[in-house]
C-alpha cells in the first residue's frame, strides 16, 4: 500500500470543511471526513 503524506494546511482545511458541513447537518461533515479517509 502506498503511503500518502498530508500537509498540514491540507488538514487544517479538511477539518474546517468537517465543520462546515456538520453545522449544515448532523453526521454530513463525519461522514464527509470518513469518504476522505477511504479515499486517500
């Protein structure tokens, strides 16, 4: 498995966008973070 590096701005940026759409609605931004984590 290849390993990826995340920069810090990047993570920094992907908890704002957890945030964000968490406020919008509950679960949307964990769920958001959980596809990221798959992804990567």
């Amino acid at each position: 498995m290849i390993q990826a590096a995340i920069l810090h701005e990047a993570e920094v940026e992907l908890w704002e966008a957890v945030a964000y759409y968490e406020d919008r609605a509950a679960g949307l931004g964990l769920d958001f973070e959980a596809e990221i984590e798959r992804s990567v």
